[in-house]
C-alpha cells in the first residue's frame, strides 16, 4: 500500500472520529468545553493527515 493512500485513509478516520465526539450527546445541555477542543483537535489533524497523503501521491 502506498503511503500516501495510508494518510488519506488514517485521515478519514480521525474525521469520523470527530464527527462522532460532535455529534455525541452529554447530559447537560449542549456540548461541553472538552467535547468541543477534541473534535476541534481531531479535525485539524484529519484535515493534515488528508492533505499530507494527497501532496505524497502526487
């Protein structure tokens, strides 16, 4: 397997991931402080690692 495809891949899963810290439900009202930086944290390095394996493939 190409690097490049495994930081494309690696990518999607951190984005998943965050979608799902997003998306989860706590039990007070709306997202809390924490919940908010992880996925913040999550995203950007989905948005990395997708970059990353797009640039080695090229």
């Amino acid at each position: 397997m190409n690097f490049g495809i495994a930081l494309i891949v690696l990518g999607g899963f951190l984005l998943g991931g965050a979608w799902s810290i997003w998306r989860a439900d706590s039990d007070t009202s709306g997202r809390t402080g924490p919940q908010v930086v992880f996925a913040a944290i999550l995203l950007l390095a989905a948005l990395l690692a997708t970059a990353s394996g797009i640039l080695r493939l090229v």
